[in-house]
C-alpha cells in the first residue's frame, strides 16, 4: 500500500461548553483567550507545525466568531496600517495567513463521533489528525507533531494518550493496552473502555484530545450507534476500528491541560501568562506579591 501522509486535521468545535456556563452562553467556548489567543488558534497552530495543510473546523450555530478570527480583517488591518502599528498589524495578518481554513457544520450537538463524521466529504480518502480544541497541550515539540511521526512509522491510528494516577482515570477513555517492544510511547491497544468505575480501569493510560484516524473510521462511525448520553461516541467507532485494523496508543511528551473546564483554564492561563515573554516577567512579580 502506498506511503499514507497526514495532511488534514478536523476540529471538532460544535459542543456547547456547557461546563463554562455562562461565559459559553453566546460565545463559543473555543474562543475563550488563554492569555491573548483563543483556545482555537492553539491548536491550529500545533495542527501546522504537525504539518498539515488543511484544517477543516467542525462548526455550529452561534460559533461564527471563529470564522471572523480565522479570515482576513480589512478594517482593521487598514487601520494598524494608517497607524502605523506595524508590530500589531503582523500579528493581526498572521492569524489569517496560518492556514487553508474550510468549515462545516453540524447541525445538533449529536456526540463528538457525529461532529467528526460531518467533516467525511471534506477529509475523503486519507488518514487525518483530530484536535479537541480544549485540550491546550504546551509541548516542546507540537503533540500532534510527535503523533504524525508515530503514524509515519506505523501508519495505524494513534490516539495521544498519557497516565493518570489512579482513580482519577475515571474520567478519561482508558486503554487496554500493551507497549510496543521497540518504541515504549506506542502501545498497542487491544480494547477501550469509556470512564472506567474506580478499580475496574485496564491500565492508567488515557486518551486525551488527539488522535489520527485512518478513513475507515468513517464506515464504522456510520454503523454504530448512539452511546453514552445517547450520543454517537468517537471511542465507540474507533473500538468498532479495532475490529479490522490495527490501534495505538500514544505516549506524548507535554503537558496538557483541560481548558473546557473552568479550574483546568485558570491553571492553563497562570503558566501561560507565566510563560509569556512581555507579560511573565511582570506577572510573576504581581503574583509574588498576591496574598494566598
Ligand atoms: P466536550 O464534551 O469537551 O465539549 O467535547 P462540550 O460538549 O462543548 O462541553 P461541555 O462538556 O458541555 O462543557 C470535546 C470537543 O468536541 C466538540 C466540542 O466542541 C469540544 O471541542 N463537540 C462535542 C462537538 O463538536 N460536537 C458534539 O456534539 C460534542
């Protein structure tokens, strides 16, 4: 079979950010700034440098803001420009020129297996990454960049995974899995189980928000049907995928954290506004200075 190359990543963008209420009431929760960009352009960002050239936005209604931010905005280019604000205009032109950005929508919040199915006719025939726009992984190297790597050697779908100590995987998509004898970051999954109870979990190895998925999953995300909350599970596709076709885990290195949830953000914008080369220096002071 021909060498399979990752050059598309889906987003799924269309939930409702119920957990953000009410700040996602009319703003989608992947707009929400982590410091100064919204939690979107993270992880187009790490979709480019992972080397895609397509990013397709699974989108719904009242999310047109991202639409906005992604596309050129004359006004206020023109405007930097009469200014003369030239390191701002960069900035503002940058985000327009990140990436060839194509969005569809889903028109009910049918479940994270759906959201990804809308985005069939626009990924066709070819392997591609999928990005949870809220989970902001701050890595050396792009997560889904060391993901892609991994694919190249087995080109198999891979799912970022990492440990969760103990029973609070119970939250997570756990694996049933075994480390591949050559490479210890791939593991080889045998089965999954969605939020495991206390105890009864196969491993410590969770699935975090990335995966690349081979286009057969396409085929069985229209076969099964709906699961938990009654809505179409990607998990429940990707363990029907199993069936036929080989499944990794993938150990990355990183740090991620969960931004769709109100604590998980706050931490994400302490190290990033830490992080930040103009804001850090500053807020670190500030921050010594907060009475705890
Ligand atoms: P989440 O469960 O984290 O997002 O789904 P949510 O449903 O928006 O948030 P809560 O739980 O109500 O707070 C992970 C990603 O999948 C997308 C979400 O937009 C989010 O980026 N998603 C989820 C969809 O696109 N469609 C869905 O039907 C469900």
């Amino acid at each position: 079979m021909a060498f399979m190359k990752v050059r598309k990543a889906v987003f799924p963008a269309a939930g409702m950010g119920t957990r953000f209420l009410p700040a996602t009431k009319a703003t989608p929760k992947e707009m929400l700034p982590l410091v100064d960009k919204p939690l979107i352009q993270y992880g187009v960002e790490e979709a480019v440098a992972a080397g895609c050239e397509e990013i397709i936005i699974v989108t719904g209604r009242g999310k047109t803001t991202m639409e906005d931010h992604f596309d050129k905005s004359a006004e206020l280019e023109a405007s930097l420009e009469a200014r003369g604000k030239t390191a701002l205009l960069e900035v503002a032109r940058s985000v327009s020129k990140l990436a060839k950005i194509t969005y569809t929508r889903q028109a009910e919040a049918l479940g994270l297996g759906h959201a990804v199915l809308q985005a069939k006719a626009l990924v066709g025939d070819e392997p591609f990454a999928v990005i949870l726009p809220d989970d902001i992984v701050d890595a050396n190297v792009a997560c889904m960049k060391q993901m892609v790597d991994a694919f190249n050697e087995t080109q198999s779908s891979i799912l970022g995974s990492e440990i969760v100590e103990g029973d609070a995987i119970s939250a997570y998509g756990c694996l049933d899995c075994t480390p591949d004898a050559n490479n210890p970051k791939l593991l080889a999954v045998k089965d999954m189980v969605e939020k495991p109870k206390p105890g009864t979990q196969p491993s410590q190895n969770a699935i975090i928000g990335r995966y690349i998925l081979t286009p057969r999953i396409f085929e069985m995300l229209e076969t099964i049907t709906p699961g938990a909350g009654g809505e179409l599970q990607l998990t429940d596709g990707i363990k029907a995928l199993l069936q036929y076709e080989k499944v990794y885990g993938f150990t990355y290195e990183g740090k991620r954290h969960d931004a769709g949830d109100k604590l998980g953000f706050l931490k994400a914008t302490v190290e990033f506004a830490l992080k930040h080369d103009d804001l850090g220096p500053k807020f670190r002071e500030w921050l010594k200075t907060f009475p705890i």
